[in-house]
C-alpha cells in the first residue's frame, strides 16, 4: 500500500504558531475583502 498524508488529518504538532499565522492572515485578508466590497459597493 502507498503511504498517504492528508495535511487535515497529519496535523504537524510542533508547528502550532505556523498554523495559528497561517490562519490569522486568512482570516484577516478573508475580512478585508469583505470589508472592500462593502465599502465599494455602497
């Protein structure tokens, strides 16, 4: 059998603060798009 890694369920326990950046950044950029079309589309 071929040896598989899903990046949702091999989760790396040492890089927390990686993964924790990762995902302050796409929840930022997610709310400023938000942000910019609501604000342009006023």
């Amino acid at each position: 059998m071929a040896h598989w890694h899903d990046t949702m369920v091999d989760r790396p326990e040492n890089d927390g603060a990686v993964y924790v950046t990762g995902w302050t950044i796409s929840g930022l950029a997610v709310l400023g798009t938000i942000v910019a079309v609501w604000v342009l589309g006023i």
